[in-house]
C-alpha cells in the first residue's frame, strides 16, 4: 500500500509545535541531551520521506547522529509512561474534548524472526496466519480527531519462556505471554488507575473467547464499555421479572433480528466522508456470563446489546454490547463509529510519521519509537488546527437524528428463526425516547 507523504506547510506547523511539546512532555528525561534527541528524532519523524528508520532519519553519512538515536532509541534507559501519561493529559486541556479512548489493534509484518514479539501467529484482522508483531493503541478519539496515546506489543510464549531470547531483546522480568486484548484491557486499566485522565468510555472489538474476562476487568473499575462483538455470540436475556420466562440465551444475531419491528433510524455522517449514512438500530437488555475462573454473581451486571443494519441490508450486520445504560442509541452507535475516525487518523497521520517502522530488536526500542511517533502524530494534527485559546464555542448541532424505522416487512422465509420468548422493552432505566437529537 502507497504511504501518504505529509504536505509541506503542514511539516512546517509540526516542526514548530515539536519544540513546544519538548518542553511540556518530556521534563521526566532527566539530561538535556536525551531531550535534544527526542526533538532530533521527532523531527526526523515528520521530516524524513519513506520508511521512518535511525538510519534515513540520520541521514547519508552522519554515523555519529546514528549511533547517538540508536543508544537513545534502543539503549538509553529512560521510562516511556511518563511521557505518554503527559501526552494524554496535554491532549485533554488542548485537543477536542475526547468522547472515548479506543483500542486500535496494529499488525506490522515481517521477513524475518529477529525483532521482538515477532512469531507466525494467526490475525484476525488479515483473516490467516502471518509472521508479524501484533500491538495496540490507545487512542483518545473525539469527532474530528483522534491521538494515539499509550501502546502494547503482545509477546508470543517464546519471547517469554526461552531466557536467552528474552535477555537479548530486554524484555523486563513483568511482561507475560498473553492475548492482544488481554494486553489492551491491562493497559486500560493501568491509564484508568493512574493516570489522572477523565475516565471515557472505552470502544474495542472483542473476540467471543475474550468476552467474560474483559466485560469482568472493566466491571471490577466501573469502566464503561461498548465491546464490538460477533453475531454468533450465545447472550443470555429475559427473566428479569416475576412473570417473565426465562433467562433463555440465543445468538447476538437472531435476538436482535427478533426485534426488527422496533428499530430506528440513525442519519449520520462518515468520518473523513462528506456524504451522509443511514443505519437502523435496535437493542436488548442482557446479562454477563462470568468468567470461567469466576463463581457467577448474586446480581449478575446488566448490560444492553446494540444490533445495526446498513440501509439496504436484511439482516443485522454489526453488534456491540455495552454497560452504559443512561445515553441514547444513536449516542452508543456513534461511539462506536469512532474507531472509523481513528482508522482514518492512523492511515493519514500515524502511518506517515512511522508508527510501524522501527526494526531493532529492543523491547525498550520498540516502546521508545512507539511514544515518539505518538508525539509526532499529536504535532501533526495538533499543528494543523487552531490553539484551543483561539476556538470560539459555537451553537451545538445536532449530528445525528433518530426517528422510528418504516420498512416494508420481509417475508416469512427471508427471516430466520426468532427466540422462543422475547426480551422486554429493550432499553435500560434511563434511557431516553426514541426520537433523540445528538450532541
């Protein structure tokens, strides 16, 4: 795939921010000339055409200015969360008010078996298996733009349980084999407990196996979720009350096909797309399987399922399932959208500035590279827009309008068999009618 090449004025505003942002996110390097790095390899980041290595950011001849990155950027020993927790919190006071912090899994392919966390696994995001590093992001994600913030590198069990291999690349005597969501959902955690941030909602694409486990760890810290989910996914609902059957469970799918006759209709705009969407809604209370290891609870945690269908579609396409049970559905299906903003972010601006360029084989490197690019990618936006102190606050508008769904119904054979009882009123306490202006 073309990378995009980052134009001329737009180096220039980020080149002048990187200075600023030196001095407020990097006071936790203690000696000066890390920081001279720092602004040496961030400007590198935005600057150098092609692929982002020591190498061409050094550029033709300059062996000094390689090895002193290359010590910084892979040896040197300085801590990365510090300067990731001040990014976040900077983004906060100057960026668009974040609406959600995101997880964005990041394939990088590789020929080889040197750089770390690197091992032929099987990638849901490419459908087959690859020889490649899987990480995550954590974006803070609003309407107009989305920063990544915080990173994880998932290590398969060789980088982990082989001594030898796990001293060569300095992976620190904490860090477990386990799955990407596993690492991601930690890694919410970790920002949720310590690093003084407003607590968003956070928007991720579960796999069914990791389900309990997540929806458990965030429930533990009252952190609100929308988990996008598959439509095979069994979800236990109904027998709420004293004259309602049940609990009775069937597939994410066929109990929001259930509920057709209830949809509304959501009229919004795709991020990066000027040209309007529709998409019809619906949902259902349900409740959480525990996780395996756990004894179920006395009062198992409510949550709702969200089901979609594009305009023309027959059948439900999209799921998620959230604990936040007090926000409109057009609000929850727009938070969700979101990882639409941070995919055309990570194409257009973290792509170019290097995010996947790094090659050593330095777990500290790898983390290293991952923060300044971070920086990087805040500077490009953040240098192509307006100071928050120049941004007037207008008049809220409405960027999205729901109103009860009027389709033609299907025929019997077209829709595929529904549950045997139906949930009640699909909505938790709360939640507001059906027609819903959204700010």
């Amino acid at each position: 795939m073309a990378r995009a090449v980052l134009p001329e004025d737009s180096v220039k505003e980020a080149c002048e921010l990187i200075d600023v942002m030196i001095s407020l996110l990097f006071e936790s390097l203690p000696r000066r000339d890390q920081r001279n790095w720092a602004r040496v390899y961030l400007n590198g980041l935005v600057r150098t055409n092609g692929k982002k290595t020591i190498r061409n950011i050094a550029g033709t001849g300059a062996s000094s200015v390689e090895q002193s990155l290359q010590q910084f950027i892979s040896k040197s020993p300085w801590d990365w969360t510090p300067v990731r927790r001040s990014l976040a919190q900077h983004l906060e006071r100057t960026a668009q008010r974040p609406l959600a912090w995101v997880l964005q899994p990041m394939v990088i392919e590789k020929a080889g078996d040197r750089s770390v966390g690197v091992g032929r696994q099987f990638v849901p995001q490419l459908g087959r298996t690859a020889n490649c590093q899987q990480a995550s992001g954590i974006w803070l994600a609003s309407s107009e733009a989305s920063f990544p913030v915080e990173w994880t590198l998932t290590l398969p069990g060789p980088w982990t349980s082989e001594l030898m291999r796990r001293r060569q690349a300095g992976i620190p005597d904490t860090a477990r084999s386990l799955t990407p969501a596993q690492d991601a959902v930690h890694a919410v955690q970790r920002m949720a407990a310590t690093w003084q941030l407003q607590r968003r909602p956070v928007v991720m694409e579960v796999a069914n196996c990791d389900l309990p486990q997540s929806i458990d760890s965030f429930t533990l810290q009252d952190i609100p979720f929308v988990f996008k989910v598959d439509g095979s996914l069994p979800v236990s609902f109904g027998g709420a009350g004293r004259h309602k059957p049940g609990p009775h469970t069937a597939p994410a799918r066929e109990l929001i096909d259930s509920l057709r006759s209830q949809r509304r209709v959501v009229e919004w705009t795709r991020h990066g797309r000027a040209e309007g969407a529709v998409t019809l809604l619906t949902s259902a209370p349900i409740v959480a399987t525990p996780c395996e290891d756990r004894p179920a609870p006395i009062s198992p945690t409510p949550l709702l399922l969200l089901g979609a269908w594009s305009e023309a579609a027959l059948l439900p396409s999209e799921f998620w399932i959230t604990n936040i049970g007090d926000r409109p559905l057009a609000q929850l299906f727009l938070l969700a959208k979101l990882t639409d903003r941070v995919s055309l972010d990570f194409t257009e601006t973290c792509e170019p500035v290097g995010i996947r360029d790094f090659e050593g084989r330095s777990f500290r490197g790898w983390h290293h590279h991952a923060t300044l690019a971070s920086v990087a990618h805040a500077a490009k936006l953040l240098g192509a827009r307006p100071h928050a102190h120049d941004r007037h606050p207008g008049p809220a508008r409405p960027a999205a309008l729901t109103r009860p769904a009027t389709l033609a119904p299907r025929s019997a054979a077209a829709r595929p068999a529904t549950p045997a009882v139906l949930p009640p009123h699909p909505h938790l306490p709360g939640q507001t009618p059906r027609r819903e202006y959204i700010r």
